[in-house]
C-alpha cells in the first residue's frame, strides 16, 4: 500500500474516534516524532530548571546589565 | 460546516518556513524548564522538527548562550548545547555561521550605518542579517 493510501485511510479512521481517543493517537505520534529527531530538535529534553523564569527574553539584562532604556 | 481537528490538525498544518534562524533566545528558552517561554518554545521546536525545517545559527550566538548557561550548576547544559549543534550539523540540519573577519567587517559596516536600528542592534544581530 502506498503512503498516499495510507495516509487517506488514517485520515478516515481518525474521523471516527472519540476525543478521548483522538488525545490517546496524539500522545502516541507525539512520542514517535520525538524519537525520530535529535540534536537541537531534542534539546528541550535536556531542559535544566534554573528557577529564573524571564531568563530567555531578560538574558541581555543579566549578561551585560542592559535595560530596555538603553536599545 | 465547522472544520474538523483532523482538517485542522492534520490536513492544514500550519506553514513553516524554509529554515529558521536560532538566536540565543530560541536556546535560552528551550534549555531552561523555568522559563515563561519555554512551552511555548518547545511547542515551537516540534512544529519545526516535524517539518525538518533546517537550522541556522551562528558561532557569536553560541558564544552568548554559552556565557549564558555559564555557572557551574548550568554547565552541563551549556555543553549538551554545543553536543546538540554538532550532532544536527553533522545530520545536515544546522548550519553554524562562522564570524570570520570578512563577515565581521561587514557586520561592522552595517553596524556603522545603522545607530537607528534598535533592539537587536549588537553585532551579531548585524552578523545574522549578513
């Protein structure tokens, strides 16, 4: 059967099952494409807990001291 | 009729783009599991990831990332990051951008010509748009 096929067949199957069901095939394709990448697409798997929640978009203020009055 | 999930979910897919550009806020947020951006980031890395889009980062955004994670409780992180980058280069899927002297004097011209620009106005914003 050819991934085309497939596809529509999935597709079809899906239309019938229940959220409840739905949420249970989302888990399980979730977990196969997290296994299918590395590298910087599997990074938040390595996730560190630096309790500082404004690390991301303040690290200019905590690497060089700037503040937004000065951009 | 209302739209499905599965049309929603499955057969419209968002658009994504042909590669993206990781600037240290994209590694900050997906690094650090306290972070406000981080689900979102992470939703984000997947999207992308299911889509294989290619990576493009540079070394001067390393180099602030590294600087970031940089205390010694964080420095495993900081490393598994540089693993990371070299396991997708190695893949194909990301590019590093070195800053070599001519993209740096170019960097520089832009940065000479433009004190209007504001926000991601330190060099290696400069770096990225050459």
């Amino acid at each position: 059967m050819d991934a085309p096929t497939v596809r529509r067949e999935i597709l079809e199957m899906l239309e019938r099952l229940t959220p409840e069901q739905l949420e249970v095939i989302r888990e399980f394709v979730a977990q196969m494409s997290e296994s299918s990448v590395s590298g910087l697409y599997s990074l938040h798997e390595h996730a560190i807990s630096t309790g500082v929640s404004d690390l991301a978009a303040q690290h200019d203020r905590y690497l060089y001291q700037r503040t937004p009055a000065d951009a | 009729m209302p739209r499905s999930t599965t049309d929603i979910y499955i057969r419209e897919p968002p658009p994504m783009p042909e590669a993206v550009f990781w600037d240290s806020v994209a590694y900050i947020a997906l690094g650090n599991r306290s972070d406000a951006l981080h689900g979102a980031a992470v939703d984000l890395s997947r999207q992308l990831a299911a889509a294989r889009t290619p990576i493009v980062t540079t070394d001067a955004v390393l180099t602030e990332v590294l600087n970031t994670f940089g205390r010694v409780a964080w420095r495993p992180l900081a490393v598994r990051i540089i693993d990371a980058v070299q396991e997708s280069a190695a893949e194909g899927t990301a590019t590093v951008v070195r800053i070599d002297a001519p993209l740096w004097e170019r960097a520089v011209q832009l940065f000479r010509e433009r004190p209007d620009r504001v926000g991601t106005d330190r060099l290696h914003g400069f770096c990225r748009d050459e």
